[in-house]
C-alpha cells in the first residue's frame, strides 16, 4: 500500500462511518494479522496458544472462526479487537499497524473501527435497550438525537422495535444479544468480531439472531469475524478458518470435512 493510503487510512481511522464507505476491496484489509504468536506463562511452563498465525480479512467479506473450545478463538478476537496485545507480531486493521501505535490511538481504532460482540450480552443492566445502543455514540462524541436516530434504525432492524424502552432483565436471551449486535455496530465500525454471539440460546433463537446478524452485516457492508461452534451457521458465510493445533487451516463451505 503507497504510504498516501496508508494516510489516508490513518485519517479515517478516527471517523466511523467515514472510515467504512472510503475503504474499498483494492485498499487494505479490514483486518490482518501478521505472525501472530500467544504464549502465555504458567509458573514454569509455557502454553503456546498460537505461533507466527497469520490471517487476512478483506473489506466487506465474513468469516467463520471455529475449532475445539480451549483451541484459542477468544484470545485471537481479543487480540484482532486490539484488546489484548500478542506476545509478538503485527494486528492491522484497515492498513493501520496497531502494533505501533499508542493506547490512546489504539483506543480510538477500536471504538470507532472495530465493534466487539460477546458470547455473554454484558449490557448495562440498569438502562434500557435503547440507551444502551445510544450510549457508546454519545462518548464517540454523536449528537444525541443522530445517536437515537442510528440506534432506533438499528433496533427497528433486529426486530426489537416494541422493546427499545425495556431493561435487559425484562428481555430475552435473543433479544439481549440483539440488542448487543445492536450495541456493536452502533458506531459503524468497519470491522466486527464476535464471540460465540449464539453460543448461550437455544438452536432456533440462535437461527433467527444469526440470520438477523448476517443481514445487518451485509447492509452494513461490515467485514466479520464470527466464532461458532454451530456448522451449520458457520457454512452461512464466505469463509471458514478452523483454528487446530496454533494454525488456522481454510475450510470451504460444502468441501470441508467435519
Ligand atoms: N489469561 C490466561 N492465562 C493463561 N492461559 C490462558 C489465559 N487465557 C486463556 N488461556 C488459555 O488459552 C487457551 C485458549 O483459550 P481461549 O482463547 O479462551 O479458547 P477458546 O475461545 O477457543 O475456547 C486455553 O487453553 C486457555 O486455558
Ligand atoms: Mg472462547
């Protein structure tokens, strides 16, 4: 990438929407993990997790992140969501090496370029479905009633429009994730990572919030990283990365076996 680009990815890094519609396939990746290598300590022992992964995600494309729990598919979101930092290699996101850059920017990449979803909803228990959807664009600095705007579309959506003003306590496990994919892409990001989001529902509601997720996605034009253990919903997407022995081996939907 010429370093004008680079630039101009750097620039719109800080501005959301700005940042999706500017990116294009011929620009960089949305994401692009580059050697990556987790190890963590236990007292004497090291427990390698991954080593020299690399991995790239190109704009606007959805891949499904599987593998055996414990075979690090959260550690690696954590690290792509610049959550984490690796033990050693490069996390850049479109066309950003985070490796370098300072806790303010990387704070700024992730809440304005990357939305997070997790297995567990982790809403804010005491405001409602629609405040929790406001929230995060407030402190990126909306005007509270675009704010609204953007997260009564995004609720109107997911089919949660006679639910904005409920608490998550008085919702469902479906509409709580709903409303965290809802949370996630709030701030048009370019980039959504998520965390077995339908891990915790029961196989028909985890149908219905991944097809709704899907749909969102692809209106959104967002690029994804989406760890399941549910075939089925991971065949749904572009790709399969299956994440075995610290490498991830591509998997193509109908040709892979189980
Ligand atoms: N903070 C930590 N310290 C030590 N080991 C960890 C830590 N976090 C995760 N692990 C280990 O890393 C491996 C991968 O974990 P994880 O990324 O949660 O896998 P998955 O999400 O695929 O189930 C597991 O063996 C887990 O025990
Ligand atoms: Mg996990």
């Amino acid at each position: 990438m010429s370093e004008a680009r680079e630039q101009e990815a750097a620039a719109s890094a800080g501005q959301g929407g700005a940042m999706q519609k500017k990116m294009k396939k011929e620009l960089a990746p949305a994401l692009e993990l580059r050697r990556i290598t987790r190890i963590y300590h236990q007292g004497q022992r090291e427990l390698v997790i991954f080593r020299d992964l690399d991995f790239t995600l190109p704009v606007g494309e959805v891949a499904a992140l599987v593998g055996p729990s414990g075979a690090g598919k959260s550690s690696l979101l954590h690290i792509a969501g610049l959550l984490e930092k690796p033990t050693s290699g490069q996390v850049h996101i479109a066309g950003v090496n985070c490796s370098e850059l300072d806790d303010i920017s990387r704070t700024r990449i992730r809440r304005f370029g990357i939305g997070f979803i997790y297995q567990f909803h982790h809403l804010l228990p005491e405001f409602t479905a629609e405040e929790n959807v406001i929230l995060p664009q407030i402190m990126a600095g909306k005007s509270k009633k675009a704010a609204r705007a953007r997260a009564h579309m995004l609720l109107e959506t997911l089919g949660l429009a006679e639910r904005m003003k409920h608490i998550p306590s008085e919702l469902s496990g479906g509409e709580q994730q709903r409303v965290a994919i809802a949370r996630a892409l709030a701030n048009e990001p370019l980039l959504l990572l998520a965390d077995e989001p339908t891990g915790n529902l029961d196989p028909e509601t985890a149908a219905r919030v991944h097809e709704l997720l899907l749909n969102l996605i692809r209106a959104e034009g967002l690029a994804a990283l989406i760890a399941t253990h549910n075939m089925e919903l991971a065949a749904l997407m572009h790709r399969v990365v299956h994440l075995q022995h610290g490498k991830l081996v591509e998997e193509f939907p109908g040709g892979a076996p189980a």
